[in-house]
C-alpha cells in the first residue's frame, strides 16, 4: 500500500529560512548563503520522507516566498512595472513581485482559501506575454534525484491559477482570465517535457478551485486545458489534487473525467461528503488518494478510525489504486513535536505536527498492507481516549452556562437608537468623532521589558513602571492630537491572539510551532484544547491605569472572539460552532 505528502513546510524546524531570507533582504549574507540554506531544508525533507517510507514524495513545494508567486515566475507574467527584461527570473524581479522595491510597489497580497496563508495575486491582462522563464519545477525534481530521492513534482494547475488571479491596472474588470488558458499550456507543456527527460514517473497538479461552486463554463476550461495536456502527458501518472473542502457533484463529474489524468486526490477531513461521490461512482482503474489525515490541524490522527475509513475505500477502487495521504499540504501546520519543550507530555501525547504526520501516514499504509504496527496504533488508541477522559478538556461550568445559552442571549435587548442616546449622553462626542484601532508601533525598548519580566529579570513592580511610563506617553500624544476617543497602545501585549489566549483556560502555547503566513512572516497559533473560560480580568487593570490618565474617554481593547477562533488551532472534537460559544459564557 503506497503514501504520499501533498506538501510540506518550508520554513524548517526553527524557521531557518525566515532567518535566512530576513539576512538576505537586509544585504548581510549572499544570494549563495540563501541558497545552501534553502538546499539543506529541501534535503532533510526529502529524506525525512524517504526515510519515514512515503513512496509519493513531493517536490517543487518548496518556495522562497509563494508557490503561486513561482507559478507567476514559471509562466514569465511578471508586471511591466518591474522592467523584466526576459531570461530566467532571479531573486531581483522576484522579491520585487513579493515585496516591492524603492520605486514600484509589491504585487496584492490575499488569503489563501479559509487558511491563514496568504499568496501574491497574478496580474493578468490580454497583452501579457508568456514565457518559459523560471525552471525551478525541473531544477528541483533532479537536486531530490541526485540524492537518491524519486520525487513528484507538483505544479499549480493551469485553470486554478487563472482563475486564482486578478486583471492587471488598466484591464477591464470583465476581462475573461480563461481566455489566457491557450496561452499559458504551451509552457505547461514545456515543463512537462523537460521533467519527462529528466526521469519524472509522476506529476501532480494542485487544482484546489474544483471545491468551489463554479459554473460551467468554468469546468468546461478544467476537461479543456487537460484535453490539451494530454499529448503531452502520455507516458506519465499525473495526479489531480484537490483539498480544503467537499468537491461538488458536478466538480467530481468534471474531475473524474478528465483526459490524461491517472489519479484524483481529495480531503476527506474536511470533505466528508466527498466520499459518498467516490462511493457512488469513482472511475475503474484509477488511483485514489485519500487525503485522510489532517493538514489543516495540530491534534493527532484517530487511526483506528481512518483505517476503517480507507478499509471502506479499498472495496471501492481496490487494492492497488488507494494512496493513503494528507488532507492538504502540511504547510499549514507546524513542523516538528520534538522541538517542543513547553508543552506537557499529556498535551503532546494528543498533538502531531508535520513530522509527526508523515509517519502517521505510512503507518496507515503499512496497516493497510497487513503490517500494521501494533505497538504504534496502541499508543495512538491510548492517546486519542486519554484525550476524551481528560478533566482538562472538559469544564462542567462551562458546559452548563452553554447548554443554557438561548436565542435571545445573542441578541442586544435595547435597541441602536436608545444605546446611541444613551453613549452620547454620557460621553458628549461630536458628530465624527476620532479616534484609532488601539494598538502603537512596539519600540525596541518596550519588546526587552517584556522579554525581561517573562524572564524573571525584573520585578513586577519594575515592570508595571514601564509599561505605565509608555500609555502615558501615548494618551498624551493622542490628548495633544485632540483625539476624541483613546486607547492605551497596548505596549503589554506580545500577540493580539496569544495576550488574551495566556489568560484563557482551555489553551495551550508552544515554543517553535511556527506556521508561514507569507514571505518570512510566520506565527503561532494557540492551541484550544479544552473548555475555554476566564479564571479572572483580562484588560480591567490596565484599561482603568489609562482612564486614570485623562478625561477623555478610554476604549478598551479586546481581541474578537472570532479573530482569536481563526488564528488558533481549534479543537477537533467537536463541531465548530459549539467552539464559538465559549466566548458568550461570563
């Protein structure tokens, strides 16, 4: 029984390449610097694979900022703002695509699907000018070669990455981006052939807009450009891959159809209807990978249960055909449990990063091929009900005051106009008033008085001179503004997620479990692992510091109950919405 990886991080393990970027971009180190880097992580996780005993081992995932930004590169559309002048695209033009320069701005940034990843927008218009100019699919596919490593490259499908971008400045937002479909596939076709002569047996295409509700004419373009690739994919494996969310019907129809394409990859974590599709009606003779562990989460795979799963799926495609894999690239979790030296051994035991998941892959396969480690699935088994029975996960008051939250609890009883009358009787505002979003740029200064009190450096005393020191800096500055409504800056927070999460039960933090969000910028996310409640006040203390300060009125400044959901790792135990209750509990 064969695995496979859809994706892997990139950062490394301790964010080396964020540190290795950062250097570049400030002129300390070379472009070669940058590049051994980035070699040594490609190479320790194309072994780390290999080692673990995946078979379908990706490649081409890597990428110094963006895989779309690469596909962008690949395809030679670089705006004509950034005076390319042909040939092969160098970290120059690149990295002014990403981050701008001293003259031009940098390309739009938006969020990858519902991830907190985010990728650079194509500009794309009828008078771009395609070409063969960046040759990292091919350059990567023979460094994993040449160290013994048989890998499939993966490439941004052609119909997900037009319809992933935007037209240019000055090209009617009605402009058809499909129409550039037979512009672009001559040098799709061009990269397979190269990757064909250096050896490639498979490629895999990531087509993750076939989850959105597209019309069809937009499906239409997916059997299309495939049609068009066919000729030229005769003699390799090619794998769609698909993930995030259910494919619909019509999308599966499309899908399952196309010409030339050996395999279909799916996320049945979050597509659970997407299995009943397959169960009805999925194509003999072709390859599934079943996308059944988690690349979107941080909790440990219930293998008993996906192996009851992919058990299910053998009677459906056979054997031979299932390829047990990710959800999703792993990119948007973190890279490595064994780093983790804050958390708990109980917490830990229920947890799986990246490194942790690419084991959990190939046991289920080995499981499947009637080698399953028992020793392995025990633990696992021990680790998934020590996590249900835990005291810390479940709150009895929490559960109560939810089970008793009604309708009307999320709902204002008086209405907009009386609140309105009574704000403004209390507070005297003008009719516009101002005011800021709350928080102050953070000195150098500020971050050691931090990092100092967390270190037990300083007193809490000494600290809570400092910090008072710097609102009343900023409350006089708003106050010689004449603003009308201040905020304190918030110099005591770190994070605007973690801050309030460290005062919350039910959360858990780590110390290297960094997730990319885009270019070098990576984050943390929190673990909610349990009931969340509030053992005391959060903001009272230094919300009441600032008002003592001035006359005017002080807001206090609270992190969304939403924003704090989206930016953590949420429980997976229970639907997402009772996740969202816990913060209408007092």
């Amino acid at each position: 029984m064969a695995s496979h990886i859809v994706g892997y991080p990139r950062m490394g393990p301790k964010r080396e390449l964020k540190f290795a970027l950062e250097s570049f971009w400030d002129g300390k180190s070379s472009a070669e610097d940058l590049q051994k880097v980035s070699a040594d992580l490609r190479s320790s996780i194309w072994k780390q694979m290999s080692q673990a005993g995946i078979k379908y081992i990706p490649s081409n995932t890597f990428s110094y900022y963006d895989q779309v930004l690469d596909t962008t590169a690949m395809l030679g559309a670089v705006p004509p703002r950034y005076n390319w002048n042909g040939g092969e695209i160098g970290f120059d033009v690149y990295f002014s695509m990403a981050r701008g320069n001293a003259s031009v701005p940098a390309m739009e940034m938006t969020k990858w699907f519902d991830t907190n990843y985010h990728f650079i927008v194509p500009e794309l218009g009828p008078d771009v000018k395609f070409s063969y100019a960046s040759h990292k699919a091919v350059t990567e596919y023979k460094e994993a070669k040449g160290l013994g490593v048989e890998t499939v490259p993966v490439l941004i499908g052609p119909v997900s990455y037009l319809l992933l971008s935007k037209p240019a400045k000055g090209v009617a937002k009605t402009f058809s981006l499909l129409s550039l479909l037979p512009k672009i596939l001559p040098i799709y076709k061009e990269v397979i052939s190269e990757l064909k002569a250096a050896g490639a047996s498979w490629i895999q295409f990531d087509e993750p807009l076939l989850v959105m509700d597209l019309d069809s004419h937009k499906l239409h373009a997916f059997s299309e450009a495939y049609a068009e690739l066919e000729s030229t994919l005769s003699g390799l494996n090619v794998l769609v891959e698909t993930y995030f969310a259910d494919v619909p019907a019509e999308a599966f129809q499309t899908l399952t159809s196309l010409k030339g394409v050996t395999a279909y990859g799916f996320d049945l974590v979050r597509g659970t209807k997407t299995l009943e599709l397959i169960k009805s009606g999925f194509p003999a003779g072709k390859y599934l990978f079943a996308g059944v562990v988690d690349g979107r989460n941080i909790w440990a795979n219930d293998l008993a249960a996906s192996l009851s799963v992919l058990r299910g799926l053998e009677g459906v495609v056979g054997k031979d055909k299932l390829v047990v894999s990710t959800s999703c690239s792993l990119l948007h979790t973190a890279v490595d449990l064994v780093n983790e030296n804050k958390l708990d051994d109980e917490i830990k035991s229920w947890l799986a990063f990246a490194a942790q998941k690419v084991v959990e892959v190939n046991a289920l396969a080995k499981a499947l091929a009637g080698q399953k480690d028992e020793g392995f699935f025990s633990a696992n088994a021990a680790a998934q009900a020590s996590r249900k029975s835990s005291p810390r996960v479940t709150n009895e008051r929490v559960q109560k005051a939810a089970a008793a939250l009604k309708g009307s609890d999320h709902r204002r009883a008086t209405n907009v106009s009386a609140r309105l009358d009574a704000q403004q009787k209390k507070l005297n505002l003008p009719i516009l008033p101002t005011t800021t979003i709350g928080s102050f740029p953070q000195t150098i200064e500020l971050r050691r008085v931090r990092r100092e009190y967390k270190a037990k450096k300083i007193s809490e005393e000494e600290y809570v001179a400092s910090i008072k020191e710097e609102i009343n800096k900023v409350v006089k500055l708003q106050e010689e503004l004449d603003i009308d409504v201040l905020v304190h800056g918030e110099p005591e927070r770190n994070d605007m997620v973690e801050y309030f999460g460290e005062q919350l039960s039910g959360f858990a933090f780590t110390a290297n479990g960094w997730v990319q969000s885009y270019g070098s910028r990576c984050v943390k996310p929190p673990i909610i692992y349990g009931d969340v409640s509030r053992p005391k006040a959060m903001t009272v203390f230094w919300s009441s510091l600032a008002q003592s300060m001035t006359a005017r009125p002080m807001k206090g400044m609270l992190t969304g109950p939403v924003t704090i959901l989206n930016w953590s790792f949420v429980r997976n135990d229970q639907p997402r919405y009772i996740n969202e209750n816990w913060f209408t509990i007092g």
